[in-house]
C-alpha cells in the first residue's frame, strides 16, 4: 500500500467501524450488566459497526444506521441500557458526518443520533438526566467535527492564494522585463537612430548638391538608401524588444523565412520571379539570415530598376557548410541593364551586397550572362555547429 493510500481519510471509518463493532460485542459478551440478551444484543454492536463503515461514503446515512443500534439493542432485545463502545462509536459517526457533510445535514445526523440514544435511555428504564447527558456529550464531537471543515476549507482558501500569489509575482517579473527591453529599446533608439537620420538627411543635401557629378549623385543616393534602411532594419531589431501595451505587434525582423512575401512584393510591382527554395530550410543565425535577406532584396530591386520586368530566377540552396542565394534575370529591355547595376558605371548596389557579405565572411559573384542577363550569386558560410 502506497502512502498515498495511507493518507486518504477513508481510511478511518473503514477501520474504526470494525474495530468500534467488535469491541462493542464484546462489552455486551464479558459484561455483567447485559445479562441473559447479551449474546442477542450483539446484533446492535453489529449495527454500530455497519453504520460507521457505511460513514465512509455516506456520512449521514451512516450516522442514521449507527444511531439505530440503540433502538436495537433496547427495544427489540430489552437491553438495560447503552454501552460504552456504542456511545464512542456514535460520537465518532457524528464527528464524521460535521467533517464530510455541509452543516445542516450534519446537524441532522447530530438530532437523529442525540434523539435515538436519549429516547431509547428513558424507555429503558433510565433517568430523565439521560435527556441532557447525551446531547452535551454528542455535541462537542460535532463541534470538533465542523472545526477540521473549516479547517480544510481554510487550507484550501491559503493555498488558492499563495497560488494566486505566486501567478501575480511571475506576472510582475514579466513585467519588469518588459519594462527593462522597453528601457533599453529606447535608449538604443535614441542614440542611433537619432544620428543616422541625421547622416541619412545630410547625405539627401549633398545629393541635390551633386546635380551637375551623375557619378559622385549616384554614389551618395546609394549611401542615402543604405542609411534608411538601417534605419528600418534598426526599428524592427529594436520592435522585439518592445513590449507593446497597446496591442501593437512588433515590426517583423526581415528573414529569409518571409521570402515568400518579398517574392510577392515584386510580383505585385510587375517582375516575374521563379523562386526555388528548400521546403525544410532550417534555422539560420539571425546575422547571417538578415543579410541573406537583404541581398536578395537588393538583387531584385536592381532587377526592377535596370532591367524593368525581366523575368527573374531566385534559386536558394541550403549545405552543412553554406548557404547559396542565385538571383539570374533574362534580357531587359535595355540590353545594357542588369541586376547588378548598368554595364557601363557600377552601382552602389553591388557595393552594399559585398559589404553585408564582407560581415559574415561570404563571397559575391555578379557579372552579365552571356544571353545578355544578369546573376548574382552569393554564398554565405555557415558556422560549425561542432
């Protein structure tokens, strides 16, 4: 028997009841005062024991039946009186029933049993102090009784609470972190994102400046660009660590597990794009996975620009060792167009592609197709996992 078994409650009725029935034979068996009926009275020790077993499961009815032991004894068998088992065992049932039962339907149990041992006291020839003895001798075992419900319920209540407790103290640490990543979002919003848009406008000034130097303007709208993009990448970076209040969501940080919707984009803006991308492509470093990104949607922004609605080829491959991302577009309308940038001048395009490779030790390769296209191929290493 385990000791959860031995815990349960039910185990005291179960064992009293039997252990209450043979003692109270034997009182009307060794007793003098039973007389000639004491073998025939043993039906009511018999009764006592049922009753109290029965209080197991049903604490009221249980209390009824050990309570009839009393008529029993003295009305059907002329008994002279209670015994002293009985009367132990009845108080018992009662105390049980103040513990298991709501308490009215204990202070049933409690009526039934002071009423069955008084009465059948008198009727057997008893005095009438019977009439008062019992009820001050049952009562305090009712009274311990409803004292172990409160109890119980008292304990319950604490431990509803200390859970309640514990849920709003995890709450508050929630909190409390959500307050720090909202802190640190901040500051780190306000110390660079202030000074790149700075950069970002000054760059804009220089631009218009530049009117006259096509190549020099071209060269600072691609830093421009970059800057703002920084600027973007920068905010949603920094969404994650804000714990929106509001309901806002976080902007979504760029990943190639968004490819789909980058590849709908530029579906939407008219280039016919053919994409071939592992179905299982695992989990990438977040460094490594933004840059990936990022150059191929460079790539097909440059598609859009120089060689207008080429229809385009987007291969990703996936090794232990590397990750590839092909970008190849068929002839523009421009022949001279590419993805990369124009023939004749090279893009800052091109030059931000291989400064994010640069960054995570990848490599670039971007050259004309001999059908007059243009692919950009690059790899990106993947760190050793072991």
């Amino acid at each position: 028997m385990t000791m959860t078994r031995l815990k349960d409650p039910r185990l005291v009725p179960l064992v009293f009841g039997p252990l209450i029935g043979i003692l109270s034979v034997l009182e009307t068996n060794l007793d003098d005062f039973f007389g000639a009926s004491s073998a025939a009275i043993s039906v009511s020790g018999i009764v006592l024991g049922v009753g109290v077993v029965v209080a197991t499961w049903y604490p009221l009815v249980g209390a009824v039946v050990a309570a009839a032991c009393f008529p029993v004894g003295v009305v059907a068998f002329d008994a002279p009186g209670a015994g002293g088992a009985a009367m132990i065992g009845l108080i018992g049932a009662v105390a049980w029933a103040g513990w298991r039962e709501p308490p009215r339907r204990s202070a049933v149990a409690l009526c039934v049993a002071a009423v069955s041992f008084a009465g059948t006291s008198v009727l057997g020839g008893e005095s009438l102090w019977e009439l008062f003895f019992v009820p001050a001798i049952l009562l305090p075992g009712w009274y311990m009784g409803l004292l172990a419900q409160r109890s119980g319920e008292r304990a319950v209540k604490l431990a509803e609470l200390a859970a309640a407790l514990d849920a709003e103290r995890e709450a508050n640490a929630q909190t409390a972190v959500a307050q720090e990543r909202t802190r640190i979002a901040r500051e780190v919003h306000d110390a660079v994102a202030h000074s790149v848009s700075v950069m970002t406008l000054q760059l804009g000034g220089l631009r218009r400046l530049l009117a006259n130097r096509p190549a020099e303007q071209e060269i600072v709208a691609g830093l421009e660009r970059l800057g703002r993009q920084t600027v973007e990448e920068m905010r949603g970076l920094v969404g994650i660590l804000r714990e929106r209040v509001d309901g806002e969501r976080p902007t979504p940080v760029p990943s190639l597990a968004r490819v789909d919707e980058l590849i709908s984009d530029v579906r939407a803006a008219g280039l016919v794009v053919h994409l071939d991308s592992p179905a299982d492509l695992p989990r990438l470093p977040p460094v490594l996975d933004l840059t990936a990104y990022r150059v191929l949607q460079e790539a097909l922004t440059n598609v859009l620009r120089h060689a207008g609605a080429a229809p385009t080829a987007v291969v990703i491959g996936y090794t232990e060792q590397a990750l590839t991302l092909e970008v190849c577009n068929e002839p523009g309308p421009v022949a001279r167009e590419s993805a990369g940038a124009p023939a004749k001048r090279g893009g800052h395009g091109l030059v931000g592609m291989r400064e994010r490779l640069a960054m995570v030790h990848g490599s670039l390769h971007a050259a004309p197709e001999p059908d007059g296209g243009f692919a950009v191929r690059a790899r990106f290493p993947l760190p050793r996992t072991r």
